[in-house]
C-alpha cells in the first residue's frame, strides 16, 4: 500500500499509524510537512517552507483563510513533484486544520483522502465567549468563526471520509458534514501508561523525590493558558495547600498560547495568574516543570492522587485520558468535552469550571482520603482500557477506515 500522511507537525495525531503501516516493508510511505517542524522522521518527510506574511488583508475575517489557502497552495506544489517522481498513493491522510488537504485530490483524483477532523468552531454551546473573563465582540466572533470555518468546511467536502477522536467533537460539524465523520479515538497506550506503585519522580532543581501515595496534586497543558484553566487552577492552590500542608503541586507546560487570546504584552499567562496569587502561596511546594520527556511525564502522572483538567468546550487533550489511564483520580471541569469521558462519582469528578473554591474543596477531599476514592481510579483506568485502548481498540478501528478506504 501507499501512504501519504499530511501534518505541518508530523507525526502529530499519526504517530501510530505511521509506525504500523511502517513496519511493513512492502508498505511505501511518504509525509508532508512543514519546514520549522523539527521532529525526528517516522518515514520519509517532504518539507516544505511558507512564503512570507501575505499583503495587507482586506479584512482580519479572511485571515485563517488566506493563510490556510497559501499552506494549501505549497503542499499541492510538493504533491506535484511527487506525482511526477511516479509517487501515486492509494490513501492520503491529512489533518484539515491549517489548510494543508484542500488541493491533494486536484493533484491525485484517484487517491482515497481521509482527513483528521478535530474541531469546527461553533457559535453555540462550544469556546466562544465561554469564558466572560476574556469577553470578545459577539458579532466579531462568529463572523471571524464563520471565515475560519471557511476553509475547514472544504476539506472535509473534497474528503471521502474523515476521523474525529470524539463524539462531542463530530457534533460540532454541520449535520450535513458529520455523515463523513467516523469518532475514532486516536488511542491510549494502556500498556505503558498504567499505575506503578513503585513510580518516583525526583525533582532535581528543588533536590525533592516524591513517590506514589504522596500529596501529589498535578495540572498538564501544552501550554499554560486560560483555554485550558490555567487561571481557575492557580485560584485554587492556595487554599489546597492551605489545608494540606504536605501536599505539593507539579505544574507541567510551556509558556507559550495553543489557543485564544494571548496574555498582556511582554507576559507568559503562567506568570500574570502566578502574580495575582503570589501573596496566598508558598512557592517552595509548587513546581513549574515546564516541558518534560514523556517517561518523565508519565510517571509525574503515576505518583498523582489528585489530577486536575479543566477546559473550556474545546478539543480533549490527550493528557487526561492518560491521565485516567495511570489510575489518577481526574478532578475535571463539568464541560461538555470532559464529561463525554467521566462520570460525576462514577470514574472521577466534575466541577464547576468557573468555581475555584469547589475546585480546591475535591482536591483537599482526594488528598484527604485516598482510600475513598480508590474505586473512582480504577474505573478511570477501565474506561480508558475498555474503550479506548492503543492497540486492542483505537488502531484497530482506524487501520479497518484505512485498509477499507485502499480496496474501494
């Protein structure tokens, strides 16, 4: 079979994938991605650089078009070359996000295009002016949703099929769009991410070790930002540890902004809601460890009692399946999102995403008696291993899309 998997930041949602249809010698794969995209190669990666910023735009409302239509432009320039070179794929796999898909199937007609569908941006009951924190002009918003929807919607049109990792997500689509959406999950490697009794994690610039059964309250983002309840986290901590003297937070992410607004000029989100809380905290028990190797985060998931997961109705991270997966006890935010996955007292708990102190009342509560909320942990971890487990369920389920896509 050939494969062409196309991802400005491959592997990204592929890397599985990748690594199956690569394991078999008589497979021929080929990626597409960008140039700043610095990740070591699964396969053979053509990269391809943007040209510079577009002249001034008529309106801020076409921007992500604009852009999306100039990635779209470079990558059918690269699939070209291929095509040229006698490259002919059966199945090409695209994330729709940035543009990249929209010209493939103008270079090969033929090919099967399966596309990651990860988000339409809504004007309902998803991220926008969720938070009235961070207000935005209501009629700006969806006209700006609306224009950046413009571009998603022809992907997935010119698509034969597309893949999003979760229901609530597929619900996002146009009705008339979500008959090409398959939910399949992109997989939890229960295998390697699982409860170890044994797990220490040493945290060298403080010189502490903490080990499972400590107080160990954790927060993981890509990036800490309000998006991601980054804000209402840090609202919370001083009253944890307030009444949980020996407990201690580890803080993973970057300073950087996935999503929304960024923070006042010249400042990292971490630090603006790390000020407004500064009087109420003792610094020397929390720990900002920025980003960390995966075994490294992974086994700052194992010693956690207490992991908390807010986020706006947005896409669901990766790290609070995984997170349940490592038997935690998610402290999560009653959004949509999070509660497609966890069930009030039933394999974690739901809070109001705008209330910091009920935030810190359940995580003093899991620090408090562990024993209680055992049975919670392990229903988290049979969650994720009964539905949506790496290499017994979500690969699966997604090499079946592909290989049916491939004989069609």
């Amino acid at each position: 079979m050939r494969l062409l998997f196309v991802h400005q930041n491959f592997p990204g949602q592929y890397v599985h994938l990748a690594r199956h249809y690569a394991a078999d010698k008589a497979n021929e794969l080929v990626a597409i991605a960008d140039s700043a995209n610095k990740r070591s190669n699964l396969i053979r990666t053509i990269r391809y650089s943007l040209p510079g910023k577009s002249a001034q735009r008529a309106s801020d409302m076409a921007g992500t078009f604009v852009d999306h239509m100039a990635r779209a432009e470079v990558v059918a320039v690269e699939a070209e070359k291929l095509r040229q070179n006698g490259f002919d794929p059966d199945v090409i796999l695209g994330h729709f996000g940035w543009g990249e898909t929209l010209f493939l199937k103008d270079v090969w007609p033929r090919a099967k295009l399966l596309v990651y569908a990860e988000f339409f941006y809504g004007n309902g009951d998803a991220d926008t002016n969720f938070d009235p924190e961070f207000p935005a002009d209501a009629l700006r918003a969806r006209m700006r949703n609306r224009g950046r929807n413009g571009s998603l919607a022809l992907a997935l049109v010119s698509a034969d099929r597309a893949m999003a990792p979760t229901q609530w997500q597929r619900r996002q689509f146009p009705s008339e769009l979500q008959q090409k959406i398959e939910v399949v999950h992109d997989g939890i490697d229960t295998d390697n991410v699982r409860p170890d009794p044994s797990a220490r994690v040493t945290l060298k610039r403080q010189g502490v070790v903490l080990r499972a059964g400590d107080e160990v309250v954790t927060f993981v983002n890509r990036n800490l930002e309000p998006y991601r309840g980054y804000h209402i986290f840090m609202r919370a901590l001083p009253k944890i540890l307030a009444e949980r003297p020996n407990a201690r937070a580890i803080i993973i992410g970057g300073d950087g902004v996935s999503y929304g607004q960024s923070p006042p000029q010249g400042r990292e989100w971490r630090n603006v809601f790390l000020r407004e809380e500064q009087h109420l905290i003792d610094f020397s028990r929390i720990h900002f460890v920025g980003t960390v190797p995966y075994d490294v985060y992974r086994q700052v998931l194992q010693v956690s009692p207490a992991h908390v997961y807010l986020t706006y109705p947005f896409v669901l991270s990766w790290s609070m399946l995984e997170a349940m997966a490592a038997g935690c006890l998610v402290i999560g935010s009653d959004t949509a999102p999070v509660r497609e996955m966890i069930q009030n007292q039933e394999n974690g708990l739901l809070v109001d995403f705008f209330n910091p102190d009920a935030l810190a009342g359940q995580v003093i509560d899991a620090l408090s008696h562990p024993v209680r909320y055992h049975r919670l942990r392990e229903a988290a971890r049979r969650t994720i291993v009964e539905g949506y487990d790496l290499k017994r369920i979500c690969l699966p389920r997604q090499t079946r899309l592909v290989d049916r896509l491939a004989r069609e």
